[in-house]
C-alpha cells in the first residue's frame, strides 16, 4: 500500500504532527512509521552552496584575475555535520511505496529553501508533492494544514525568491569580500595590528555596519549648543508655570539674540527680557479645552516583540526570536517569523476561540482579572471591521497571537518565556477594549504682545491602558491631573497674578545610539528609526532584511567583531574594525551603506515571490550590479 511522507524543519515539530496524525509506530532512526505515513525531519538547513574552489581548485585563491566569480551553474552540497540525517530523509523520499511527499518546513521563504535545496539534491522524480502551511502548531491548524495542502508547484515563486536571497548574498559576499580584502586587506591589518584580515561584506550586514558607524560619527562630531528659555510662574495659591514663545506680535520677533523659538543663545539677554515685564499684568488670553481618544496599538510583529523585549528584558532580538519559536513548538503562540501586525478576517472571526482558550487555561490572576471584565462590561469581540484585521496587509502569516491552547507546556517554560507569553497575551487582548480617553488643556497667558503657553493632558478612561499602561506611568497621571484642576479653574479674559519669572538652561541633544530592538524597526524600516508606534503603522514599506533573519545578521557583526553590543544596556557601538571596514566601503562603493538600496533588493525578491517579476530578470540585474563595481575599483 502507497504512503505519504510528511517532512518538518524540527524533530519537535515531526513529534507534534505525529501525535495530530495517531502516529504510534515504531520510534526509527531519523523518522517515525505508522501502516499510513512516515515523518522525518531535517535539522535546519542540510544542503549549502558550494564554495568557489569546488568549481576550481585555483578559485581556492582570492586574486584580482578571477573577479568577478560567477556560476554558470550553482553547485551545492550536503554540510557535513547533518549528513547523517539526509541520508534518513534521501532513503525515505526515494523508497518506492512512497507516492506522495507533505513538505511541512515552516511556512515562509527560508522552510521553502531548506525542503527545496533537499529535494534538489536527492532527485526526487514521480511523486505527488504538496504543501502544508500553518500559523499555529495546535491540533486544529495542522488538520487544517494537511487537509488544504495545496500542489507544492504553487510555491515555485516563492522558491526562486528563496534561492535569489541565497544567490545574491553567495555573489555579493564572495565577490565583494574578495575584492576589498585584495586591495585594502594588508593595509587594514597594519593599523589594526594583525597579521591579515579578511574583510567581509554583505548584502544586509554591510548596510547595517553604515547605520552604526554613522550614528556614532553623528554623536561624536556633535557639539551641544546651550540656549535659555524664560518660564512664567502664574497664579495666587495654585500656581502653574507656562513657557514664553516668540509670536509675530512679539518684540522678539526675528531677533539675532534667539536661538530658537523659545530660547535665547545667551542667558543675559533672557534676563534682561525678563526685566521688561516689570509693572505689567497678565491676563488669559485663551483656554481650550479638547477631548480625545486613543485605540490600543496594533498587534505585535516580530520585530515590534524584539524592540519591547529589549527595553523590558535587556535582551539581544535573536534570544527573543528563540523564546517566541520555543512557545510557538509549544502551541502557545502563532507563527513568529512574521511582519503583519494584524488578523486575517478569517481568523477575525472565530477569534473567540482563542479568547475562550485563554479563559480557561491560562491560570493567570491578572490576565483573568482582564477576561473577567471584558464579560462583565460586554466587550465586543467583533473586530472584523477594525484596524486590528487587514487582509491586504498580510503575506505570508498574520500577527503574533496567543493560540489559546498549549498550556499543558506552560509549567515547563523558563521564568523569562513566561513573562514573553504574558506580553503578547496582554498585547492581544487589549485590542478587545474600549479606547482611553484624555481630557487636555492648552492655555495661552499674555503680557502686552508676550505669550505663555503650557498644557495638561489627564487620562479620564483607561480603556486599554489598563492592560497596557506601565505601572511607573502612575505617579505621572497624577501630577499631570493636578495640573489640569488648576488650568481647568482658568477663564478667558482674566486677569491672572505674575508669581514670579526664572531662565531655565537648555541645550541641544546628539541622536541616541542604536540598541538591539531599535536597530532591528530601523532595519523594518530601511534605515530609519521611528520611534512613534503610530506613525510606525502608518509609513512601514520595504525593509532591510527580513524578520526571519534581522537578528542573525546583527549576531554575526558582532562576531565578526565589527560591532559591540552591551549586555547590560543593548547599546550598539562600532568597533574600531568596524569603523575601518566602513570607512573601506564608504571610499570604494558607498552605495553597499545606502538603506534604501538594501531594500530595493529586498523588494525585488518579494516581486519575485509575487509573480511580478521574473527571476531571470533579477538575475541579470544582480550580475550587472556586482560586475559594475567590480570593475569601477579594478580598471
């Protein structure tokens, strides 16, 4: 009798197929077999590309005569390490009583490469090959997996974009580190004090090594410029404090003196601007008075989930991932490797189910506390029709959510992986709540032209805050609603007390370093860092990278010693390597430093993918690309 093959990317993955599917056969060297089916697994990648002395044994040698270097045909190989188990995989695909292949790798661009590059080298011919492709590893999702496989050919784009990526950093990394190490290796090497140095460059890594050694140029070069700013303190009892800013009817108006719109460049004329308000009175030249509203923010991606990890934890975005992979084999959470941060409408809605899951087993007092209220006021979980669920923004998977199932594994988990599931459980279900909502004064005192302005903001519902907000915000709400009581007292028109007048010092501020979660939304970004969530929504496009391989490339600069990245802090700095290699690169072909570029070349695989683009087309532009510097810096 016929049986089907189901390959995974994990051993712990094959196990949870195997208890969805009944498998209780015999326990085999590399795979498991029941009368219907075989599971087999690889181990990460088991197949690479050949190194350029495969195709030549001179090629063993980095010389100028041999540049550029390009495969007529791509030769590949089994990695030594994992032999053993392809040889499993290779037996099993080619046994005769196997007519139909599940290639269940995880479900995105790099699972593809890893089944593909397998199924290249063993040869397979003649056998019906299908793919499954989940978002969660419960029970459900892997039936649903397998039931709606589709014929694996329907993923072919998505396999060229895979083995693009790959060709693209062999050509550009071999070509271009080749290239600078021959013409600028000996040199760095004496000034670093070693015997040789190799200087490696790449597609992504090059790009991000520019973002670093730039921003750390930035605040070196800076020079803080101090300014003076003139502060009004109003009132009798309850006194507030408002800020002067030059207007058009002001006597400063275009005044060499200012450094900016509020400050002076030096601290006698601020006094000698202070002493003019002597004998003059105050009134309230406006107050408004505006409500707003506030929606909880959108749902956690990977890098949204890496960036808060590092500011909460302290920890590097590649021991994130881990943690959120280590949930998502144990059911706990979808699929992490993903750049939406909304639901799909299908899953919109039954999303009950993954509320109700959460209600009865996450045996959390304060998440309970949350479910508890979301029932007791009536919460809607209709969300289809708001900005949590966005079809069009979806690739491959949809946000990170908790599935609302896998809590037999929860005890086991670290103190840490806890405490990650919490996050997104909390992320997930603060989309279900209403939205906070502030009450905020802006008031304008004047003195004959002069204005003063201050504002409060207070929060009169929490809405979502409550699940979200950080408890150290406390003690600033409630200063912030003590201010609001005194503005709220105000009346235009009214003549209002001058308490007293004071300089306050300034100065201008150089950009902050990079840490690990930054770096990763500036490289989602392509280069910049936006630090409002909302804004962030609003502007994301083509990135540097991927989710899937953002924290590997940071892991590796580090590595390589090109950057330091601080245990304690996450802070980012270039090593003096680094800034070698950049300067090196920056000479001789900057464009290898510009974010937008990198990103061209990530869109242009995505295109691929998509069937916009042929991959004989990026072919050829890559080729020229790479020959064009090649011979800017040889001829």
């Amino acid at each position: 009798m016929a049986k089907k093959i189901l390959i995974t990317e994990k051993p712990s993955v094959a196990r949870e197929f195997a208890k969805v599917l009944g498998i209780n056969g015999a326990n085999k060297n590399g795979y498991l077999e029941s009368d219907d089916w075989i599971i087999t697994w690889c181990v990460g990648h088991l197949v690479t590309m050949s190194y350029p002395e495969k195709y030549d044994e001179k090629l063993k040698f980095w010389r100028l005569d041999t540049l550029p270097f390009f495969p007529k045909e791509y030769k590949y190989e089994v990695i030594p390490s994992v032999e053993k188990q392809f040889n499993i995989i290779k037996g099993l695909l080619l046994r005769e009583d196997v007519d139909t292949i599940y290639v269940s790798t995880d479900s995105g661009r790099e699972g593809e490469y890893i089944y593909r590059l397998v199924e290249q080298e063993v040869g397979v011919k003649d056998k019906i090959r299908k793919r499954v492709w989940i978002d969660s590893q419960t029970e459900e999702e892997i039936k649903r997996g397998i039931k709606e496989a589709k014929d694996l050919s329907e993923y072919d784009s998505l396999s060229d974009s895979a083995y693009l990526r790959a060709k693209e950093d062999y050509l550009i990394g071999i070509n271009f580190s080749r290239l600078l190490s021959i013409i600028y290796g000996r040199r760095l090497a004496k000034q670093i004090n070693e015997e040789k140095i190799s200087i490696s460059v790449g597609r992504v890594m090059t790009c991000v090594l520019g973002m670093v050694v730039s921003r750390e140029r930035e605040i070196r070069n800076f020079v803080k410029t101090p300014y003076y700013k003139v502060i009004g303190e109003f009132g009798k009892e309850n006194t507030f404090k408002a800020e002067w800013k030059v207007s058009e009817k002001s006597v400063m108006f275009n005044s060499p003196k200012l450094y900016n719109d509020s400050g002076f460049k030096k601290e006698n004329d601020a006094k000698d601007f202070i002493t003019s308000f002597e004998g003059k009175k105050a009134k309230i030249l406006e107050v408004k008075k505006t409500k707003s509203k506030e929606n909880a923010p959108l749902l956690f991606n990977l890098a949204e989930i890496q960036n808060e990890c590092t500011k909460r934890f302290k920890i590097k975005p590649d021991e994130t991932l881990a943690i959120i992979q280590e949930l998502y084999e144990k059911k706990l959470v979808t699929y992490p490797r993903t750049d939406a941060r909304v639901l799909s409408t299908a899953v919109a809605k039954v999303i009950t189910k993954n509320l109700n899951g959460i209600a009865k087993g996450f045996k959390d007092d304060e998440v309970q506390g949350y479910i508890k209220k979301m029932a007791e006021e009536k919460y809607s979980t209709n969300i289809v029709k708001s900005k949590y669920v966005n079809d069009s923004k979806i690739t491959d998977h949809y946000a990170i959510i908790p599935t609302g199932e896998g809590y037999e594994n929860y005890d086991k988990l670290q103190e840490l992986q806890k405490q990650v599931y919490k996050i997104i459980v909390k992320r997930f279900l603060a989309i279900f709540y209403p939205p906070a909502e502030f009450n905020k004064i802006n008031v304008t005192v004047v003195i004959d032209n002069e204005e003063f302005s201050t504002s409060g903001k207070v929060c009169v519902k929490q809405g979502y805050l409550e699940i979200l907000k950080q408890k150290s915000d406390k003690k600033e709400d409630d200063e912030e609603a003590a201010d609001l009581i005194i503005l709220n007292s105000l009346k235009k028109g009214e003549e209002i007390e001058i308490k007293n007048f004071e300089t306050k010092a300034s100065e201008t501020s150089p950009p902050s370093r990079y840490n690990s979660g930054s770096m990763i939304l500036a490289m989602e970004n392509a280069g910049k860092l936006i630090e409002d969530e909302q804004l962030r929504e609003q502007i994301k496009g083509a990135g540097i990278g991927t989710s899937a391989t953002r924290a590997e490339i940071m892991k590796k600069l580090e590595k390589i010693n090109y950057i330091a990245i601080n245990n304690k802090t996450q802070i980012i700095t270039p090593t003096e390597k680094g800034e070698l290699i950049y300067d090196v690169v920056r000479n001789s072909m900057p464009d290898m430093l510009n974010p937008k570029l990198t990103a061209s070349w990530e869109k242009g695989l995505d295109m691929v993918a998509k069937k916009e683009i042929q991959a004989e087309e990026f072919m050829q532009k890559l080729e020229a690309y790479v020959k064009s510097k090649i011979n800017r810096l040889v001829i």
